[in-house]
C-alpha cells in the first residue's frame, strides 16, 4: 500500500471523516490519526493542519472510501473500530458510517458487527497492536 497514494490518501480522508461525525475530536483522536498519517508517510503537520480543518473543509465531502483491495478495506474498517472506541463509545453516525464503508467496498453488515464485537470482547489487546495498515506497508 506504501506506493498507492490513493488507497493511503483514501485511508487518511476515510478516518478524518469518522472522527468529525460525532462534531468532536478528543486528542487521543488526533493522536491516532497522527499514528496513522505517520506509518503512511504523511507528513505531521499536513494531518494537523487536516484536523484543524475538518469541519470547515468543504471539499472533503462524504463519500466512504473504496480501497483498491479488499485487504486494505477490511484493515482500514479494523483501524477504524479501533478509532472510534477511543472515546469509549461508538455513536449512531459512526457506525452508521462504518456500514456506508463496509457496503461501499463488498463485505458485509454481519462482517462489520462481527468486528464490532470482537473489538469489545478484546479491547484491551487490540489497543495494544500495531495497526492494521502496517501490515500491507511495502
């Protein structure tokens, strides 16, 4: 994925709309974004100033992203899982965008749950992995 910009960009975009849905970011957000801009080569202060920006970008749109494999979807929705529990809750607009994402890239609704759940079964060891998009990083 190191050499797909667009599938690293879509990734990046993907969860800078997540942590805008609930009209808040918590610093271990923006934590995590930076984690994440940093292991996909984005430079810190161009996810900062992505965040600073979030809710005044008009041009970010909403679209979920499509990723150009279906192992990058299902990374980016773990990673995503993972995003939204930071806050130790998971709002209506999250998940129902998490399922807009799922759709958008051919797994399905009982694919997503099924992470949901095995996210809240094990938080405290998912917390403490790698992310899931390091394991595609070339």
């Amino acid at each position: 994925m190191k050499n797909d910009y667009l599938d690293r960009s879509s990734y990046v975009k993907g969860l800078l709309l997540l942590i805008g849905k609930d009209k808040r970011i918590t610093d271990e957000e923006r934590d995590f974004l930076h984690r994440v801009g940093t292991a996909l080569s984005f430079n810190k202060k161009f996810i900062e100033q992505a965040i600073n920006e979030l809710f005044e970008n008009k041009y970010l749109g909403n679209e979920p992203p499509v990723f150009s494999q279906k192992q990058y979807a299902e990374a980016f929705l773990r990673d995503a899982i993972t995003l939204v529990f930071v806050d130790h809750e998971l709002s209506k607009e999250e998940f129902d965008w998490l399922q807009s994402v799922a759709v958008a890239n051919g797994m399905s609704n009982d694919w997503l749950k099924n992470e949901l759940e095995q996210y809240q079964s094990d938080r405290d060891s998912c917390r403490s992995q790698k992310l899931e998009v390091e394991k595609y990083l070339i």
